[in-house]
C-alpha cells in the first residue's frame, strides 16, 4: 500500500506546482510504471498538443530507495514542464546538440526546485 500513497503523493505535489507556476493549459497524464532508466521520476510533453505524461517509476533498486524523495520529484518534473517550451524552441533553433540543452535545462531545474519553496 506504501506505492500507493507514493503514487497519490506525486499527483498532488505535481498538480499544486502546476497551479503555483501557471501550467494549466495542459493536460496532464500520470503513470506509475517502470522506468527502465531507473530515474525515479520523468515527463514527456507533446507541445503541439499540450498534453504531458508525468511517471513515477514503481521499481527502483535497493540503492536508490533510500534516495528517494516523492514531492521533490514531482516538483522537479513541473518545473521541466515550466521550462520545456523554451528547451523545445532552443533544440529546434540553435546550433547546439540536444545533450547540451539537456544539461543546461537539467541544472536550471535543480536551481529552481531550491529556489521556489
């Protein structure tokens, strides 16, 4: 039952920071499921459609479970929805490889999740 709580937890933190920063414009899917990258928490948007999937991984290992920290990682997934359009518009427009967008934006999200309270 504790994924559960897990799961309802994730959902909860993910909508309040969608409202905070104003993201109501998409719809928003939730999955909890395996993420075979082992990450504990990811997001993927169709812009054009204004549709986002948000997963929590049901499965991390040993290692990883004593790391984890379920609204910080909702948190960190609104704000890569805050900034994807900007990653997206950047990707198509500038002559930089999609790993250097990817970190920049990685380390932008960081700063923020310390940042907005």
């Amino acid at each position: 039952m504790k994924t559960y709580r897990d799961f309802d937890l994730f959902k909860k933190t993910f909508k309040k920071y969608q409202d905070k920063l104003g993201l109501n414009g998409y719809s928003i899917y939730f999955k909890h499921e395996l993420i075979e990258s082992g990450e504990f928490a990811n997001i993927t948007v169709n812009q054009g459609e204004m549709v986002a999937t948000v997963r929590l991984n049901s499965k991390l290992g040993k290692d990883d479970e004593s790391h984890k920290h379920i609204a910080l990682s909702a948190k960190h997934e609104a704000i890569h929805l805050l900034l994807f359009r900007l990653e997206h518009r950047a990707s198509c427009r500038c002559n930089v490889s999609d790993e250097e967008i990817y970190e920049a934006t990685e380390e932008l999200v960081n700063k923020l999740c310390n940042l907005i309270p």
